[in-house]
C-alpha cells in the first residue's frame, strides 16, 4: 500500500509542476484518460511491463 501512496503522491507533484493535460499524457504513453486518472487518484499504479 506504501508503493501506491508513494506514486500518487509523486504523480501529483509532477503533474503540478508540468503543464501537460491528463489527456496529453494518456495519449503520449499511450493509455487511457481514465488509467491516468486512476493514477492520480491512487486507484491503481502503471505496471512496468507495459513501459519495456
């Protein structure tokens, strides 16, 4: 759960700091606007398998 709380809150602060839309993200790393909302939330973390 520590993992979880960790991306989120890191997420966030690099979301924060950048003036990318969620929309943009999720199509440059090609997922859905709803994954990356997840993300955002803490619902859930990207699996590295689907960035190698």
């Amino acid at each position: 759960m520590e993992k979880v709380t960790k991306f989120k809150e890191r997420f966030n602060e690099v979301l924060g700091y950048s003036y990318i839309k969620q929309t943009e993200l999720a199509n440059a790393a090609n997922v859905s606007k709803q994954c990356i909302s997840d993300y955002k939330s803490g619902k859930s973390v990207p699996s590295i398998d689907n960035y190698i």
